[in-house]
C-alpha cells in the first residue's frame, strides 16, 4: 500500500511510512477493540452498540477531526520530497552521470564573471580528475571563502536541458540523506 501510494523516494521515507500504517492501524485497531469490550452490550458482526448508540460511529466522529489535523500536518513533511530531482550532467569529454539532487532555496551562488548559476556536488562523485578550475567567492552563515568550480557542456533537470551552470565541488556531505548535490534556487525556473 505505502508503494502504491507514496511511491518509493528513498528507504528513510518509505520505511517511515510503513512504520506509519502499521502503528496506526495497530493503535486505532487496539483502541477499538478496548472500546468495544468496556462499552458494548450488543455485538452485531463487526459493529457494537449500546443502547442503538454505535461506539464506533461515535469513536470516528470524535477523532476523525484529530486525524485529518494529524494528516495535514505530515503532508508538509511529504512536500518536503517534491524538491528531489535527478540530475544528469553532461561533461565537456562526453562523459555523463545522473545524480540524486536537491532543490536548495538557499544555494543562490552565481559566478560573478561568467554569470552562470553553480550547482554543488560531492566532489567524490566525480568519476575522473578535473584539470581545470575556476574560483569562485561564496559567503555562507560560518565561512566564506573560493569554491572549486569546472565548466561542463550541459545539465537536465526534468526533461530540459540548459548550459548556464558550473559545477562547484563540496569536500562535505551534505545533511540531506541520499543527496548528491544541490540544485541553485534559479534551477527552480528550469523546473517549471
């Protein structure tokens, strides 16, 4: 059910949906269960009643507004995974790689002289030495400093295919798991 319905973004999000399904089916199945035997005289296949009063439609009712909260609540985590792209990045000697990335809002790096937008990956994902660099500033809360960039013939991101970007290298992981690299903010406009 949890791959029919969410798909299968990473092992982190699918495992945490099937938690979710089986702790709520169990808890919600348990407490009614608890309710029935405490609070019911009749016993009308599965539904029980007291006194023509259905606990179940009464225990739905009042914690059906609950759930829902509960359900909205989690879908701004779910929107949280509509940032995941595949990257396919097309070098200069014709070699190309698809990585998993990320749509970082905060990425707003621009080489200040060719004007291209910079999107950062690991630099362990890159399958052969790079021999040509450029520097550029960036300014983050804790550093500032030069970032390792290289010049690539083109990237796709959802279908299109766009040459404005350098590719700047990061020594760090990044925090999100799965996460190759990080899109530019202006990557956003080639998504729509």
């Amino acid at each position: 059910m949890c791959l029919t319905t969410f798909g299968l973004k990473d092992k982190k999000y699918f495992i945490q949906n099937l938690s979710y399904l089986y702790m709520t089916s169990t808890v919600l199945g348990g407490f009614l269960y608890f309710l029935n035997l405490t609070f019911s005289e009749n016993n009308y296949c599965l539904v029980f009643t007291y006194d023509t009063l259905s606990i179940n439609y009464l225990f739905l009712v009042i914690f059906s507004p609950i759930m829902l909260y509960i359900y909205v609540k989690q879908r701004k985590e779910v929107r949280h995974y509509e940032n995941y792209h595949a990257l396919t990045i097309h070098f200069l000697n014709g070699q190309n790689i698809t990585l998993n990335s990320f749509l970082d809002t905060g990425n707003t790096l621009v080489d200040p002289l060719t004007k291209k937008k910079i999107i950062i990956i690991k630099a362990a994902c890159i399958p052969f030495p790079i021999k040509q660099f450029l520097y550029v500033p960036y300014n983050t809360v804790k550093e500032h400093g030069l970032m390792k960039c290289f010049k690539i013939k083109t990237v796709e991101i959802a279908g299109k295919i766009s040459a404005n970007y350098l590719i700047g290298l990061s020594e760090k992981d990044f925090l999100e798991d799965g996460i190759d690299c990080l899109l530019n903010s202006y990557c956003e406009e080639d998504l729509l």
